[in-house]
C-alpha cells in the first residue's frame, strides 16, 4: 500500500470538515425541535417576558374561585398583575398560594409584581366574605 503524502491527509481533512459542517446544518433543525420540547425549554420559555397583555374580569363570591394561568390562556404566568376591585365588597385574594392573602377593599388596587422573581404568577385565587361578592378587573403582562 502506497503512503499518503501530506496533501492527501489534508484533502481528507477538509472533506471531513465540509461533511461535519453539512451535517451539522442538515440537522439543526432537527436538533431544534428535540430540544424545545425538554421540560428546560418549556420552563425556560414561559420565564420570557413578551410584553403582551392580559385583562379578564372575575366575579369572586364566598366560595374560593381562581384563575389557572398555566393550564388556561395565556398558558404561561404573568410578570405582573393589577387587581382593581369594583365592589360591591371587599375580596381576598391570593398569588400561586391559597392562604398567603391580600384584602383589597371595594374601588382599591392593588399592584403586584413578580419582575426578576424565580416564581411567576401562576394561579390568583379569590374569595369574599360570608354573603359577599366582589367584581375584580386582573391587569398584567406575560
């Protein structure tokens, strides 16, 4: 078998540099959709702020009611939220834990944030009085 000269080996070399490069390039999208759909990405994801807005209106009464933003539009938490209450009563209301709560009286608002947190605000819970209810306007961006 005859010896290679040191042209031959640096032929070789680029072939395998061009073939890796193609390679690499024929797959990266390939690549792409495997890696969003890890439980990393998906995370990483819903922490991105998007600037898009958020406005529902919640009629809270006696019984404890909330609104899921993960498993309900827009599927991803807020950064912020701005609860103003139209009355007629005073409502509690509580950011991703039921009993951690915040009494907002009627024509109050009640801003809170969670900019740079490592929780979001996934779930806002509600609950009046006894023979209470409560018109709340939720405000925020995701």
């Amino acid at each position: 078998m005859a010896d290679k000269d040191i042209t031959d080996t640096m032929m070789d070399a680029m072939f395998y540099a061009v073939a890796f490069a193609a390679a690499v390039v024929g797959l990266a999208p390939v690549f792409q959709r495997i890696l969003a759909a890890t439980p990393a990405a998906q995370y990483f994801q819903a922490q991105t702020y998007e600037g898009r807005p958020y406005a529902k209106v919640h009629n809270a009464s006696e019984t404890l009611s909330w609104r899921d933003l993960i498993h309900e539009w827009p599927y991803t938490p807020l950064m912020n939220v701005f609860l103003i209450n139209d009355g007629p009563d005073a409502v509690e209301v509580a950011i991703n834990y039921p009993n951690e709560r915040y009494i907002i009286q009627p024509n109050e608002t009640r801003t809170i944030t969670r900019t740079g947190a490592e929780e979001r605000i996934a779930v806002i819970f509600f609950i009046c009085g006894r023979g209470e209810t409560a018109t709340v306007r939720v405000e925020g961006e995701y």
